[in-house]
C-alpha cells in the first residue's frame, strides 16, 4: 500500500466524531480494501466489494459520503441543536475527521491503485470533490429546518418496536394536486404554518367522509413545508401506549412534528382511549413543544358507543357518555370534510380529466362519472380519481 492510502487507512480508523460510519457496509468495505496487504487478486476483489456498495448512491462515493456525514447524529450535530457548548477538542476532531472526507472525496480509481502493475480493468466510480467543512458548517447553522440523524433526508417516519423508522416510498402528493375542499385546507394549513413558525398551534381531528382527502392534505402538508423543518410520524392506534417514549425521542429535537393518527376511533373500553386523552389535554409526559398531534376519522364522535351501553348499571352514567363523546371535542381544532356534491364532484372529474389529457365530450363524461358514482354508492374525489383511472 502506498503512504497515501496507509495515511488514510490509518485517518479512518481514528474516527471519533463521525466514528458510526465506520459500521456502515460502504465505509466497512472501504476501509477492508485500504487495509489488505494481500496479493492483487485479494486487493481486487475486496475494491469490487467496495464499488459495488456504491449502487444504491449512483455509484458515486461522494454521494454516499455526503448521505452518511449529513444524516450522522452524532455529539456535535445533537449538541448544537440543543444549543449547548461543544468542547474545543469535538470541535477540532470534528474539523480534521471533515477534512479527511473531502479528500476522500477527491479520490479517483487511479489513485487507489496508482502502483500496480496491473493492466487490466479496473472498475471506476464516480467521485466529486465536496468541501465537508463547509457543507456541514451550513448544516449545523440551518439544523433547525435541515434536520440531522434520521430526520435529515425524509418526511415521513413510522413507528416499529417502539422505534421512529423511515417510511420507504413515501407519498409524494402535492398541494397542487387537490381540486376542491380549499377553505378546509387552508385551516390546516394554517395551523400547520404556526406549529413551524413556532406560534400558538393546537391538535387537529380532520373528520369527515372516506375519500375526501383528509389524510392526502397531512401528507401533502409535510411535503410541502419539509424545507421549513416539518417531519411527520406516523402512530398506529395499538401504539399510543408509545406515545410518551415518542415525544421524549423528539422532545429536543429542533424540528417540528405532527404525530399522525389515520382512521381513528375507539370503541367504550378501548385502553389507548386515557393515553391519547393525556396527550390531547397537555399531560406533560404525553407531549412536546415541537409536536402536535393530527387524526383522521370518518366519525364526529370517535368513540364508538351502542345504544345497549347508554343503559347500563354505571351510576354515573351521564357522566361516562359525555367522556366518550367529548374525545372529539379536546382536539383544538375540528375540520369537517364532507362528501361532495354532483356540482363539486364533476369539477373534481374534470380538472383531473383535464390533467390526464383526457378528451372527452363534456356531457358524455359527466355521464360516465355519475354512472361511476352511483356503482361505488357514493360521489367522493377518490371515487373521481377511480373514474378517471379506469377512463385512461
């Protein structure tokens, strides 16, 4: 191995701030192929293992890398977020370890095997030279909207074994791509820029019809403000016994949250009934400043109640059917999405018509798509965007 590489080799293996990327495969593969002193078949083998880990970044190790230093939560990134002092010595082992991945960013395939006497292939990939330095100096200064760790590249995040994990394939939708139910978009979004914007916010039930986009205008929310620093986690109603753990992970965090409840409702003895009442009602263990908490429901009154149990032998009985039907009424805020109209639901069929490059003679269509509706028993924008699917 030559001095250069060996200086490397041995640069890597001192990694402190950045330490966690030396378990990643990339990184590992890498650092294998640094530090063989085999024969050149060897040496080969272990390099192709490294090109190979590329794939998922366009082949590009600078890609990788700057993936791996950006999305690293590490003692600086988490210090500087939550304002507090670095010592001197994270401060300059953070520098040298930043100056050592822009030279790997420089790298070339020529250069890791510049002595060799090989005259064969040898595999290449695509490497830009990054200032780190300075591409992590502007991360640190914005953390507050760039986000670091886990939050750093994606919106959407999910809850599994009690952890918050990344949702692959997340939905993409877009604000400009609804068509009607402006006015109750706008209340949500309103509320939403305040949570940013770090005004007074409160908890949002969207209510109302399936289909009327209730759970499609949360999620395009979130991609539209995820520039601004506005990250969703979605929750499952079986894990709002998790919902403390959850806001504690996020508590410091400088970004801002909406914990997503979709379809929810409860029925009278339903156990997640008291955690998410807590949460609703401000129960310190229960909530965090950065957060609020959005659900959906296609009921008013989300707790389910038969008409047997308003009888019963509880004493208190009045008492106990106001608890259950005022769940609803904690949430700071209620947006009601009904089911359209024939006139807005036609709209609704012809904007996406018109988006599609569909050319269809009025009247035929507006035929085509009531027949639709009254086969699928209702007019809803899903049920438009069925038709119109099935039309193409």
């Amino acid at each position: 191995m030559n001095t250069k590489l060996n200086s490397i080799s041995l640069r890597l293996s001192a990694l402190t701030v950045f330490r966690k990327l030396l378990s990643t495969k990339e990184m590992s593969a890498f650092c294998t192929f640094l530090s063989c002193d085999g024969d050149l078949r060897t040496r080969l083998s272990l390099y192709g293992e490294f090109v190979y880990s590329l794939a998922p970044y366009g082949n590009s190790f600078s890609t990788f890398l700057k993936k791996a230093v950006c999305e690293d939560e590490n003692i600086y990134i988490v210090s500087k977020a939550k304002k507090k002092d670095v010592p001197s010595s994270v401060e300059k082992n953070l520098n040298e370890e930043l100056s050592l991945f822009t030279e790997l960013s420089g790298l070339t395939p020529e250069d890791l095997f510049e002595e060799e006497a090989y005259e064969g292939f040898i595999p290449v990939f695509d490497n830009e030279k990054t200032d780190f330095n300075a591409l992590y100096r502007e991360r640190t200064e914005n953390v507050g909207t760039l986000g670091y760790g886990i939050f750093a590249s994606k919106a959407m995040f999910k809850v599994e074994d009690g952890e918050i994990v990344p949702v692959d394939s997340a939905d993409e939708i877009s604000l400009d791509s609804f068509v009607g139910y402006e006015k109750e978009r706008e209340t949500v979004e309103e509320n939403t820029v305040a949570l940013i914007e770090g005004r007074d916010a409160v908890n949002v039930l969207l209510c109302g019809d399936a289909g009327t986009g209730k759970s499609s205008t949360v999620k395009a929310l979130v991609n539209h403000y995820f520039s601004y620093g506005l990250r969703l986690i979605e929750i499952r109603k079986d894990q709002l016994f998790s919902l403390s753990h959850i806001m504690g992970k996020i508590a410091d965090n400088p970004l801002k949250f909406i914990i997503f409840i979709d379809d929810l409702s409860f029925n009278k003895n339903d156990d997640c009934f008291s955690m998410l009442k807590a949460a609703l009602e401000g129960s310190a263990s229960a909530k965090a400043k950065n957060a609020l908490i959005y659900a959906t429901s296609n009921r008013r009154h989300i707790v389910k109640e038969s008409f047997s149990e308003r009888g019963g032998d509880d004493i208190h009985r009045n008492d106990t059917v106001q608890e259950l039907l005022s769940l609803s009424d904690r949430f700071g805020l209620t947006v009601y999405f009904q089911k359209p109209n024939k006139i807005l639901y036609l709209d609704i069929v012809h904007a996406l018509a018109q988006r599609k490059g569909i050319k269809l003679d009025e009247k035929e269509l507006d035929i085509k798509a009531e027949a639709f509706a009254l086969a699928k028993g209702s007019r809803s924008p899903r049920v438009a965007e069925q038709f119109i699917k099935n039309l193409r």
